[in-house]
C-alpha cells in the first residue's frame, strides 16, 4: 500500500485520467473530490462490497434456478 500525505487542495493523480483532490479537513474526517472520466465508477468501499455481495448472491441464485430448470427438463 502506498502512503502519501496531503494538505488542503492539494491532489494525488491516478494514472492519466483520475485526481483525488483534499477539499477540506474536519476534525476526524476529510473531503475528498475525484475527477474522473464518467466510465469508471466510484464507490465508498462499503457501498461497493454490498453491491459486489448482492452481485454474488444474485448469480448463485441464478445458478440455482437453472439447476431447477435442467432437471425438471429430464
């Protein structure tokens, strides 16, 4: 993991095309503004794990049911 330290407006690039700018430090917490093109996505990383859970779940699912499917066919 690479460790970097940033004041106030100051930013970290990402590759070409991606900025993480440091907006404003409160107490424990600090804002973030990223630049990036459109076509990538940006997730809080609880946000995107449920989504990655949901994702999972959701092709088990699917898998399931087509098991079902297969053998009702037989």
């Amino acid at each position: 993991m690479l460790v970097l330290s940033r004041k106030r407006n100051e930013a970290i690039q990402v590759g070409e095309d991606i900025e993480i700018t440091v907006l404003a430090i409160e107490g424990d917490q600090i804002k973030l503004g990223i630049s990036a093109p459109k076509s990538i996505d940006i997730y809080r990383k609880e946000i995107y794990v449920d989504i990655q859970q949901q994702n999972n779940e959701a092709a088990n699912v699917s898998l399931d049911l087509l098991e079902l499917l297969k053998d009702s066919n037989k």
